[in-house]
C-alpha cells in the first residue's frame, strides 16, 4: 500500500475535487480528507474488497479447518443440522461464543463465531442467503455501510442471546437477519412503489425464516432476532446511498470492522494454539 503524496481526490465527505495534501476542504470543511495521502489508496481498497467472496472464503475455510483439527467428530451422529459437524471443543478453539467463552474473557468470539458453522447444512444454507442479501444490500448502501451492518449486526446477536443464557453459539445467520433488517429499514424509509415492495418482500422473509427458526432444533433464535433488531438500527444510523453517500467515516469505521476482526482472528490463534 503506497501514499499518494500529489494530484487531486474526491472529498470522501462532499464529493468534491480536492487537493490530496488538503489540510482541510474548501468545499464542506471537513478536516484532513486526504488522510496523509491513505484515502484514495483505501477508497480503492474498499471499492474493490468484494467483502461477500471474502466472508464466504472465510466461512468455507474455516468450516475445512474445523473438520481437519477433529476428523473423528464428523462421523458423531449430531441431528439432521449436525451432519458432518466440527467438533464442539474444534468449534471452541476457533472462537465460537456464547456466555460459557465470554466468561473465560475471550470478548473477541462476538466477532470470530460470525464466520464459524455446525454443520454443512448450517453453512450452505447460511451461505446461500449471504450469496443472494450482501448483493442487494451493498448496492443499496455501498461497501462499507454493508461491512459495517454484517459486522455489527452479528456482534449486536450474539450479545443478546448471552443475555439470555445461550452458553455456546456460532454462525452468520445474526449477520444475515441484519442485512433483513437494513433492507426492510430502507423499504420502509425510502417508501413509494419500489419501497414498499422491498418492505412488503424482506419483510415476509424474514417474518418466515424467524419461524422456521422455532420449528428447527438447536436454531439460536435470539442471535437472530438481536440480529435483525442491530442491522435495522444500524441502517438507521449509516443511511443509504440515495439519502446520503458513503463518506469518511464510513470508510474508516468499515476499515476499523476489518481491521478488529484480523485482529480477533489473530487472538484465537494466539488464545488456542499458541
């Protein structure tokens, strides 16, 4: 990653043109827009991240390493959704979360357990939504608004079904009710024809998925509903492109996301295997 010490930029802020060694910006005010020169280079970054490949390649990695730390554990009859399962203590060491791993101080598993599943089932079918959601939604909100609101969305699930006793958890599917939830926030805010389709539409989606999730065992419902609750809030308080455009700070919070889970990654390594 190289500065770019000369030349002209957007205002992450405004939009406007800009020198890239501005101290502040002519146009709106906004102080150090060219962030000594990281901005355009992180602005690129982001644009072309392709956040959904990169999760699902975490997820699929991850599930691979799981079943290889314990190859044993995937012949265990564990239930229809418990079909080819990582083991509990795989699970374990590569973060899962719940009260029992928050107990023992491990704050980092809000993140790491996103990216972790108890099964292939649990993982194609949670794979498959973030396939056909993370698509729509960063188009609707932009790259780093849809990191933000899977990221956050998931932390904000777990919290809650910690709250109410859920001792070991994991799985993407409080991020995925989030990305419900910022769509069904934009249908309802954006309104008119389009906007009450997309209401009516994520709306019943979410609505069916959250009872199926009664009807299936071992299903943390919780997690999904603190989910949804995080990712409609969240939506709430970054807006959407056609109300607001990406700016600094959603840049650098969507690089602040990214940058705390390498890190939370980083404590599992160093928590389980060092």
């Amino acid at each position: 990653m190289l500065r770019k010490k000369s030349g002209a930029m957007l205002c992450p802020d405004c939009g406007q043109l800009i020198s890239v060694n501005a101290e502040v910006c002519i146009h709106c005010g906004r102080r150090n827009p060219g962030l000594w020169g990281l901005m355009p280079v992180f602005r690129q970054w982001l644009g072309g991240f392709g956040f959904e490949q990169s999760a699902i390649a975490v997820c699929v990695i991850l599930y691979i390493i799981g079943v290889l730390l314990d190859p044993a554990a995937i012949l265990q009859p564990r239930g229809f959704l418990g079909l080819l399962s990582p083991s509990p203590q795989s699970l374990y060491d590569l973060g899962a979360t719940g009260t029992f791993p928050l107990q023992q101080g491990r704050w980092w598993t809000l993140i790491t357990a996103i990216y972790l599943h108890g099964g292939i089932l649990h993982i194609f079918f949670n794979l498959l939504w973030l396939r056909q959601l993370a698509p729509t939604v960063e188009e609707f909100f932009g790259t780093s608004r849809l990191i933000l609101i899977f990221t956050l969305s998931g932390v904000i699930g777990f919290v809650a079904s910690s709250m109410f006793g859920v001792p070991f958890t994991i799985g993407a599917s409080g991020s995925i009710f989030g990305l419900l939830g910022a769509m069904v926030y934009y249908g309802r805010s954006r309104g008119g024809t389009f906007g009450a389709a997309v209401y009516r539409q994520i709306g019943q989606t979410a609505l069916v998925l959250f009872i199926f999730g009664f009807v299936m065992p071992g299903v943390n419902n919780w997690a999904h509903a603190g989910g949804f609750v995080g990712g409609y809030l969240t939506a709430m308080g970054v807006g959407y492109t056609e109300r607001r455009s990406e700016n600094f700070t959603h840049q650098i919070l969507a690089l602040g996301a990214v940058a705390l889970t390498i890190i939370s990654f980083a404590l599992v390594v160093w928590a389980s295997f060092l």
